[in-house]
C-alpha cells in the first residue's frame, strides 16, 4: 500500500518521549527522559476521585467541563493573578493540555497562516501547526553565557513578523529549557502581540513550578492582552497526576468558542469523577502545590549538582521538570548520540534536545534530563552517569 498517512504529518514518527521511555523500559534504565513525577499527587485529590467513581459519577460531563471545575479554575486565576473569567463562557476543560493545544491550533490556523513558536519547543506544538495547514516561524531561545538562562533576542522576534503571522505560541515555564520569562521579556513578547494584533496561545502547564522566588505571569494580565490571549494549563504537572490527562483552557469568549467548536468533534469532553476531585483540590491543596515546589527546586539542584560532578555543563533552570545539559566537556559533540547511547551504555534515559528544535544545530549540543523523580532516584542516576563519563574518558 501507498502511504497512507497525509503527507504534511509524514515527518512525525513516534514521539521522543514515547521512544526514550520505551528503550528506558528494555533496558532497565532509570527513566530522566519523559517527564511524569515518581510520586503521587495529594492523598485527597486520589481519595475524592475513587469516591466519586464508586459514587456513580461515571457518564459524560457537560462538553464544557463539569461547572465545578470550571468554577474552581475562575477562582483559582482569580486568587493567583487577578484574571476574572466567567466560568460558563470563559473556560473550557479538556484531555490534558495536549488535546487544548490541538483544538486551539485546528480552530485558529488557517492554511498557510504563519505561527510564531520560540524552539526549542514542545513537540506537539510543531505536529498540531502543520496538521492545521499553517508555517512556523520559530524564534530561538539561546543561553545568555551572563546569566546562563535560555533567552530570545527581542529584535528576532519583531523580525519573525510577516503580513501572514496570525498567532505566538508562549510556553513559560519553558520546556526544555526551564526558562520562566521575565517581566521584560513578556513585555517584549505583549508588545509585539499589540502592534501586529496577533493571538497569543499561551502554554502554562507549569506554572506552580517556578523556582527561587520567580513568579509565574501569565501573558494574559499584560496590557491589552487579555482580549488576545488564550491560556492554556493542565492537572497532570499541577497536582502530579500526569495520567489523568485533563487540562483547561481559558480566555475571552470568542477564543474559547473558537476551540469549544472543534475540540467538541476531537474528544467531545473530558472525563467526569476526575474534574470533580479536581475542583476540589484546586481549592483546598493549595498548600501542596506550594511543597511540590518547593521540593522540586531541591530537585533541581540535587541532579544539577550531580550532572556537574558527573562532568556535564549544567544549563540554569527557573521551573518546570528540566533541566539541560551540554555534552561538549564529556567530550562528544552531538546529545542524541548521548542520548540514543545512555540507556544501554549508562543505565540512564534522557531526551536528546535536538528534537525540539527546527534549526536542529541551535541544540546539538543539548541532552535534557528530568529531576521530578525520588532522590535516591536521582542519585543513582548521578552515580551511573559519572562512571559511564569515567568510562568514556
Ligand atoms: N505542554 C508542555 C510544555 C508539556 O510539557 C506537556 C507535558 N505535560 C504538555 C503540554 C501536555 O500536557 P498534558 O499531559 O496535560 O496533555
Ligand atoms: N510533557 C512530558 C515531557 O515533556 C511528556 C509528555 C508526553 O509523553 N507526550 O517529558
């Protein structure tokens, strides 16, 4: 048979997290690759959500999401942020943030339309762009060799601009690079949404998992960007829960209608007992969430601290899971080779960064390692990793 597959999804082979984990599996590795904490969420969130199941709460939500959800979201970017969004018109619940990033790509790309993407980036992003027909213009995130942090150039950005630009995809906290973006920089990013009235899709999945200090603001609280903006986060990095696959997304009417149109032909809705344990944690665990941060910054710097010794440059990362990593002192010069060689020769499972790029060579260099799992996790990963490097050299 011809292949069947549609020639623009034809570059999509299966996704680096599903192959690194599957060879982490075959081979016994410890797992830094695909980002899913080793630990559970909040004993409440499990508990309230046997309940409801065991309660019969077993059909369809409302395509929508359950209105308690919707209500607890409303609260909870209320409280964090000061956004006010109608829970009925202005939030929308989906299958994890994944399916809220296909819906508002497929509602809002039009064919050949142009989508600002700063790479790396996360690889549903790429895949969703070209399944909507529309060109990305990626913008690089390049370390800042002052401070160590991953940044993009304000002058790249304005130059990605063209008459066909329709929408900025904005991930912060960033993946892979732990970016969070500073004030300037979403200034900097506002600014250009303003001049050239594009939408902006923001990716905040981790946004309670900023370290040292660093708030996390949303795109959607600058100046004028409220009516622009759709903002997007998800249960699964905010309560540990990486399984249960439910995000939302939320924003202006007309946007949230945009995704609701098509994400209701995509999943229809989303699950039920799960949205009600949701809602419920979303407004009582808030002291957990404020823990799992700052246990994960600990993280951080335990596995940045063994990297180093282990004789790796150790980029800096502000939040998310990861962190990223240089192969160059170890004396190698491409981290996919690292990456593809790890599990087998190391033990160990990480990401090679050069998936998340276009400009592929922006990060040769770049093995991105997870820290969201146990210490002594960690550890023996540090301590396989420094005799491979030993080995090696
Ligand atoms: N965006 C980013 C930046 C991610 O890292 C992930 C993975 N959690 C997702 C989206 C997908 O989230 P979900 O598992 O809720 O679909
Ligand atoms: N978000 C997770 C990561 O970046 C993986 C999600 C997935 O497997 N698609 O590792």
């Amino acid at each position: 048979m011809d292949e069947p597959l549609i020639e623009r999804m034809r570059t999509y082979g299966e996704t680096i997290f599903a192959e690194m984990t599957r060879l982490a599996v075959e081979t016994d590795s410890v797992n830094l690759g695909q980002g899913f904490p080793d630990t559970d969420g909040p004993r409440s969130l499990l508990e309230n959500a046997s309940r409801h199941i065991l309660e019969g709460v077993n059909q369809y939500p409302p395509g929508p999401g359950r209105p308690e959800l919707r209500q607890a979201v409303s609260r909870y970017r209320s409280r964090h942020h000061g956004l006010d969004l109608d829970p009925d018109t202005e939030v929308y619940v989906t299958v994890g943030a994944t399916a809220g990033i296909a819906a508002s790509l497929l509602a809002l790309v039009e064919r050949g339309d142009e989508v600002i993407v700063f790479e790396p980036m996360y690889d549903s992003y790429a895949a969703m762009i070209s399944l909507a027909g529309g060109v990305r213009r990626p913008v690089a995130l390049r370390r800042d060799d002052a401070t160590g942090r991953f940044t993009f150039d304000p002058a790249e950005l304005r130059s990605a601009v063209t008459p066909r630009t329709r929408l900025i995809m904005v991930n912060t906290p960033h993946n892979p690079t732990g970016t969070v973006f500073t004030a300037e920089e979403m200034a900097e990013i506002a600014a250009v949404c303003r001049d050239h009235d594009l939408i902006a899709v923001t990716d905040e999945v981790y946004e309670f998992l900023t370290f040292d200090d660093r708030p996390h603001v949303p795109l959607a609280t600058l100046p004028g960007m409220r009516e622009r903006t759709l903002s997007i986060s998800s249960v699964g990095k905010m309560f540990a829960v990486t399984a249960w696959k439910t995000g939302w997304v939320s924003g202006p009417e007309p946007l949230v209608r945009a995704v609701r149109t098509v994400n209701q032909f995509l999943t229809f809705s989303a699950n039920g007992a799960l949205q009600l344990a949701i809602a419920d944690a979303i407004d009582n665990e808030g002291a957990w969430v404020e823990r799992q941060r700052v246990a994960m910054q600990a993280k951080r710097d335990r596995l940045a601290e063994g990297l180093s010794g282990a004789g790796f440059d150790v980029n800096v990362s502000e939040g998310t899971y990861f962190l990223m990593a240089d192969v160059r002192p170890l004396g190698y010069l491409d981290g996919e080779d690292v990456a593809r060689a790890l599990p087998r020769e190391a033990g160990v499972a990480a990401v090679p960064a050069k998936v998340f790029y276009d400009h592929q060579d922006e990060g040769r260099h770049l093995v991105r390692f997870a820290f969201c799992k146990k210490d002594e996790v960690l550890d023996e990963a540090v301590a396989r990793l420094g005799r491979w490097g030993r080995s090696g050299s």
